[in-house]
C-alpha cells in the first residue's frame, strides 16, 4: 500500500465540519489521547477514499428538541455527535456492521472487533494515521 500525506484533518463539532491543517490540530489538542486506525480494502483501491467522502457528506438530520432547548444547532451528544458521521457512514457501507456507538471507545471497540479485516493501520499514535 502506498502511503501519501493527508493534508487537512475534518472534525465535525457544534458549527459543523472545521478543517485543520495536521500542524493546527495536534497544536489545538495536546491534550488529547487516542489511536489511530486507518480502515482500506485491498482488493478495492477506491474504498477508503469512498468511505471518507461518506463521512464528510455528513450534514447531520437537523436540530431536534433537544439542541433547540440548548441552542447546540444540530450538534448534541446523543445525536449528531462527533462520532455520528463515521456510524452513518459504515453502517451504509456494504460489508461492514452496523455502528450504533456514541462514545469514542464503542467506536474504537467497533473497528477492532468487527472491522479487523478492513484495519490497515492500527496505532496508539494518532498521528501516524494521518498517513496512508
């Protein structure tokens, strides 16, 4: 598998998608810890690339009763979180289980328990998946 640089990150938050440079965003989250996992299928070179156009295709269902009374637009916790464009966008995906996570760990116990034969690249480093 070759491997190329992402250029820019997305992270979906409470005004929607925001685009980092890899500098700007390990700047911004020092304080943060995760994995990195970069998901692929060999015998399909366009897969990962259709996934992430899933993914950032995400513009939520719109404001319901909750982020009315909050003010959240169409972000909230239980809906339209951070995590609910990647759940969309595998369970729409042919091959791949339904993800009904709301936590980063369900997703992280997600791709390793039922996407292990779609895992190119698992990491306790980040930022070594911004590289594929």
């Amino acid at each position: 598998m070759s491997r190329t640089t992402i250029m820019e990150l997305y992270i979906l938050g409470s005004r929607g998608w925001h685009t980092y440079t890899k500098e700007e965003y390990l700047r911004e989250n020092r304080y943060r810890e995760g994995a990195g996992y970069v998901l692929g299928d060999e015998n399909d070179p366009d897969w990962s690339e259709n996934l992430a156009n899933k993914i950032l295709s995400f513009q939520g269902a719109g404001e319901g009763i909750i982020q009315k009374l909050f003010g959240t637009g169409d972000y909230a916790l239980r809906q339209e979180n951070c995590g609910e464009a990647f759940c969309q966008a595998v369970t729409n995906t042919p091959g791949l289980p339904r993800n009904n996570g709301l936590l980063p760990a369900e997703h992280r116990a997600y791709i390793l328990r039922l996407c292990n034969s779609f895992l190119t690249l698992n990491t306790n480093d980040p930022t070594e998946s911004l590289a594929l």
